[in-house]
C-alpha cells in the first residue's frame, strides 16, 4: 500500500489516546494532510520540501526518470513522493515508479489506462471546480485513490460561495480522499471548514509561498481541534439529494402514495 494513503488513514483515524500507566504519549497528527508542490525551479523547491517536511512532495512535471531520481535524492526517504504529469505514457509511468515514486497525480485527457492499473501507488486525478455532477459520477467508478481539486486561482479570504464549490465535489466523492491545491495558506476558522466538509489535504506551491507562511501553516493545521463527532468521513459519505436516482425517486414515492391508498 502507498505510504501516502497510509498517511491520510492515520489522519482520518486521528491522535489515538495511549492507554496505560507511563503510556507514550502519541504523535500529534494533523487536522488534514499538508502536500508540498514543487511546480518551478526544482532545486530551490525540493530544497523547500526538504525544510517543511510536509506529509508528501509533489513535483510537476519533471522529465525522464534520471530527472525524478537527482531531484527526489535529498529527501527524507521516509517522505512519500510523486509526480504530477499533464501527459505520459507506459514507460512514464514504470520509470516513476521505479524511482521510488508515492503517488502519481494526473488529468482525465491523455492519461493511460496504465497509470490506474496498479495499486503501488496512490493515484490521483486532477479536476477542475465546477465540473458537472454527470462527469463527477463516472468519475467516480474509476479505479482512482484521490481528487485534486484546483482552487489555486483563489485569493483572499474564503468565501460560502467558494467553500460550496468545495463541498459539491467532496460530498459526492464517495470513497475517494479529496485533496484541495490553494494558492494562498487558509486561516485556522477556514481551514476547520474545509477539513469538516470533507477536504482531507492540502496542496501548496512550495515556491510561491514563504517559508514563514508554510511554517504556520503546517502548525496550523497540528493544533487544528479535533472534528466534531458525527461528522461524515469518506468512508460513510451519502450523496446529499442523490441517495436514490430521479427514476427511482419516483417509483419509491408511487410506491408511498399506493401505500397510504391501501390503508
């Protein structure tokens, strides 16, 4: 199993309370995983990453598996990886993943069969916000691990409008983990509301953020309170309003009127 996919369960799960006279104390865990995206100048960015130690690296587009080999050397080994390609082929694919590659993240055109028909890594698909529900429903039987939802054109203070683009992908995202790239660290309020309606990362561009801000929002996102109870994870997601199909919507209310016709 991918150490990435790994990582987001013990996040889902949460801090674990030790049990036991002289127990050690758990490591704190994250209100939601931090992803470091290294999108340009990769020395600079890895070196970024390096510093961070974010929950697992992703860098756009590097070329050739010699190329994912010397950028990737000075990261903890320990640090989950990938890459995010806009194309690539079967040998792409092999050479990432024999390079040590976590997770592989990528878009719906021009993307292989090949990329999502292996469980080593986790394998992420890239949408763009507003996507149609119909589109979002095939999506969802494909043999995916993650969405990326791109909401890095965003600046400034988040919005409900923004926040309910958010939420009607991640509530119709059934099992999937939903991952969100933002241009600008969220604050402690909007960063609890993206984890309570269902965002389970954060993606952010190593190289267009300080060091000081990624900083604070790595702590940010440690001293995030614990979720409330009775919130919806992914493994028990309904689809609001999508529980039954329109047809059989329907028939189950036919069904109830020839009911109460019958008593």
């Amino acid at each position: 199993m991918s150490k990435f996919l790994d990582r987001l369960e013990q996040i889902s799960r949460g801090s674990q309370v030790a049990l036991g006279f002289g127990a050690t104390r758990p490591a704190k865990v994250p209100g939601m995983a931090l992803v470091g995206l290294v999108s340009s100048d990769y020395s600079k960015g890895v070196s970024a990453v390096a510093e961070l130690a974010p929950d697992a690296a992703l860098i756009a587009a590097p070329t050739g598996k010699e190329s994912v080999s010397k950028l990737t050397k000075s990261l903890d080994s320990k640090l989950p990886w990938g890459v995010r390609a806009t194309s690539m082929t079967q040998d792409d694919i092999q050479a990432y993943i024999e390079s040590g590659c976590d997770l592989l993240a990528f878009p719906m055109e021009g993307t292989p069969i090949a990329a999502v028909a292996t469980h080593e890594i986790t394998r992420i698909l890239c949408i763009a916000p507003g996507i149609a529900e119909e589109e979002l429903r095939a999506i969802m039987a494909l043999p995916i691990d993650m969405l990326l939802l791109s909401m890095s054109g965003h600046s400034g203070p988040w919005t409900l409008s923004e926040l309910a683009s958010v939420g009607s992908i991640s509530r119709r995202s059934g099992d999937k983990y939903v991952l969100v790239e933002v241009a600008q660290p969220p604050d402690g309020k909007e960063l609890e509301a993206l984890r309570d309606i269902g965002v389970h990362g954060l993606v952010v561009d190593v190289g267009q953020v300080p060091a000081e801000a990624l900083a604070e929002l790595k702590k940010g996102l440690l001293d995030m309170p614990r979720q409330r109870p009775g919130r919806r994870t992914r493994r028990d997601a309904i689809v609001p309003g999508s529980a039954f199909l329109p047809g059989e919507a329907a028939e189950r209310e036919d069904d109830d009127e020839e009911e109460d016709d019958e008593e």
